[in-house]
C-alpha cells in the first residue's frame, strides 16, 4: 500500500555510506541459487517405500501444493509472507494473501516467517475500535487459520503494524498501535507456536529457536533502532544459544539496502545499514529478511545474505534498475545445515509460476550501498555494473 511519509519518516540518521565490501561470496550458495528450477510444474516423487512397507515421509523429497513446482526439501523449509495489508484500517486481504495462508501447509514447511505489515495501521486517524477491528480481521484470515495448522510463525512488527516512530520528545507516535499489537500478541490465545530462547521484548523484539536454526527479530519498523536494541541484538548474537545454532537468521522490516522504487529514501531503509551488516556478518548471521519494499530480491551484500520479500498484499512495486513488472510472492526456503547453503523458490502468488532469478536485475544500488543478486559475485561484475552509482526513483 502507499505510504504517507509525512505520518512515517523519521528522517535524518547516519548515511550508511555507499562502500561496497569485496568479500567474494561464498561459492556453494551462488551455486545452490544459480540454478533456478525449471518452470514447469513438476510432480512430487512418491515418498520412499522401505524394504518392510515403512513410508520415510519427506526428507529429501520434492513437496509442493498439488500442481506447483515442488522443490526438494532441506533439512529445514521456510515459508516465507510479507506486506499482507490492504487501504489503512481494512480488516480484509487480497486475494494472494488467502491464497498463501491455503496453501502454506501444502509445502510442509517447519516454520512460517512474516516480514511485517499484517494490518493496515500508522494512520493517527484510526480509533482504538478500528485498530481492534483490524487485528480481529488478521487472527480471522491469517492468525486463526495459520495456529490451525500447528506451524510455527514467527513475525517481525511493521511500521503498518505498530510503528516505532518517536516523537521529537522522544514519544512512540502510535503507542496506540503499539498497545494494540502487544495485547494482540500477548494473548495465550494467539500463542504463535514458537520457542521461544528471550521473549522480553515480545512481540517486538524477541529470539526463538527451531531445528538447529537461531531466528533473531528486532523492531526495524523505523529506520533508527534504539541504541539499547542493537545491543540487545548484539549480545543475543553472541550468546552461546545463538553461536552453537547451526544457522542464524534474523528477521526485521525495513531492509538495509533499498530495492524498490519509492522506498529508496533514508526514511525508508535501517540505518546505519553497512555498520548493522558488519554486526550481523560478526555474528556470522547468515541471512537478513526484510519486508516493506513490496519487491522480491534475493541478494547478498559481503558476507551476509537479504531475502527482500514482496508483498502478499496491497501494492507490489516495481525494482529499482529493472522493467519488470511488479508481482506478489511467497517464498520457500530449504535449508541445506551442513552445507550452510540455503535454496529460494519463490512463487508469483498470481500466476503460481516460480520466479526465474535471471529476470532479476544483477545488482541495485541504493542511497545506503548496493546489494548484488544472490547468484552474482563482485568479481562477476562488468565495468559498468561496477560504476553503476544510484539514481532516486
Ligand atoms: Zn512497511
């Protein structure tokens, strides 16, 4: 949905800077990523029989929703919705976001993550009764049918959901909201099914663990986290919970790069962007998920690696250095632990074909640095691309 950034931005902060690390990505991923799956719609092995009539049911497996490309599952699958919101104050979703919340189960995943932007809110104009109406119309499409299925979802708030803006006295400009969503997510009939390792600042920033993988997620629903929350995130990181995880990821709104037309403002990107990427790549996170951009890229940046989601919802919007037109995904992620490579395969959620990772620009560059596709290496870069500075949209 379209945003006023006069009721958003909290403008101002540090300048990222547009220095570009040179870290050379790391080969087993570009080479899980660069092979995108054919477009045909392939079936499903039948799962394996053994010698005494046992089914072994999924490991290793292609599974999707009847009639969809079926990925081979990973040691861990991740299915991956974001943005689901319509107009401010709407109580119901496109049809893209029913869709999804259908078919989630159909994939098998082990956990369900939301990049943010579950109700339509950061409208000053809203009463409590319609942010209520707003949160009883998510748990009736998305959080009721989703706890239905018994599947983990972890979420990270977004400014639509409860936005961190301060006042210039230093006041949560929509501590209505703020309440709203915390009573929402307190609630132990809401239970998200999660388990959790600090749910102190639940369900605003909080760390839970499942299969071997640390899942950090912190309010990025303004571009300026409080100094006391990133030292939070960094002490969480290096915990021994945390470092003895086989993989971490951690998950937050606003993206640290911009990738799509109308959110390459400072406003709209978490800064310090690369002093945060360095922090992340310190704790060896492996990947950063973002919501907001409504545009769908898998990139890197040095060492860490960004899952830009686009939106299930209102207003997909188009990439910066790409013609494509804008599109609605749903991404799955399957996870190789041992290799520590994961593998995307991201559906237009309106044509239900998989998105080809070639059509995607080979890299963005943003206000705050550049992000390169995730099949793409610094070294691969022509002359061009590497002189390629940005242009606002
Ligand atoms: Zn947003």
């Amino acid at each position: 949905m379209s945003l006023n950034r006069r009721q958003f931005l909290v403008l101002g902060g540090l300048l990222g800077g547009v220095g570009v690390a040179t870290l050379a990505h790391r080969a087993l991923t570009s080479g899980a990523v660069s092979r995108p799956p054919s477009l045909a719609a392939t079936t499903a092995p039948s799962p394996t029989t053994t010698p005494t009539g046992q089914t072994i049911a999924a490991a290793k497996t292609a599974i999707a929703p009847k009639g969809l490309f079926a990925p081979v599952r990973g040691d861990v699958r991740i299915a991956v919705i974001s943005d689901l919101n319509s107009a401010y104050g709407s109580t119901t979703y496109e049809a893209e976001v029913h869709k999804a919340i259908a078919l989630i189960p159909g994939w098998e995943p082990d956990v369900v993550l939301s990049g943010g932007d579950m109700v339509a809110g950061q409208a000053p104009s809203l009463s409590p009764a319609e942010i209520q109406a707003m949160w009883n119309g998510f748990d009736r499409h998305v959080g009721a049918p989703l706890r239905k299925t018994g599947l983990p979802f972890g979420f990270t708030i977004g400014n639509h959901d409860a936005s961190g803006a301060l006042s210039v006295g230093g006041k949560f400009l929509f501590s209505r909201e703020r309440e709203a969503a915390a009573a929402y997510w307190n609630a132990p009939a809401h239970n998200p099914n999660l388990q959790f390792v600090d749910r102190a600042g639940f369900p605003f920033y909080y760390t839970f663990q499942h299969k071997d993988i640390f899942y950090l997620v912190w309010d990025a629903s303004t571009s300026q986290m409080p100094p006391e929350q990133i030292a939070w995130a960094e002490k969480s990181l290096a915990s021994a919970t945390a470092q003895s995880a086989k993989m971490r990821m951690v998950i937050g709104h606003l993206p640290l790069y911009a990738v799509a037309v109308g959110r390459d403002e400072l406003g709209e990107i978490l800064a310090p962007a690369d002093k945060l990427r360095a922090l992340l790549e310190k704790y060896r996170v492996h990947t950063y998920i973002s919501g907001h951009d409504h545009a769908y890229y898998p990139a890197h940046s040095g060492k860490l690696e960004l899952l830009h989601t686009s939106a299930l919802g209102s207003g997909p919007r188009p990439l910066l250095n790409s013609r494509l037109q804008p599109f609605k995904t749903l991404t799955v992620i399957d996870v190789d632990l041992d290799a520590d490579a994961t593998r995307y395969t991201t559906y237009n959620m309106t044509t239900m074909q998989v998105v080809d990772h070639k059509t995607l620009p080979r890299l963005i560059v943003g206000p705050t640095g550049r992000a390169l596709r995730l099949d793409v290496n610094e070294s691969d870069l022509t002359t061009a691309e590497r002189s390629l500075t940005f242009t606002p949209s």
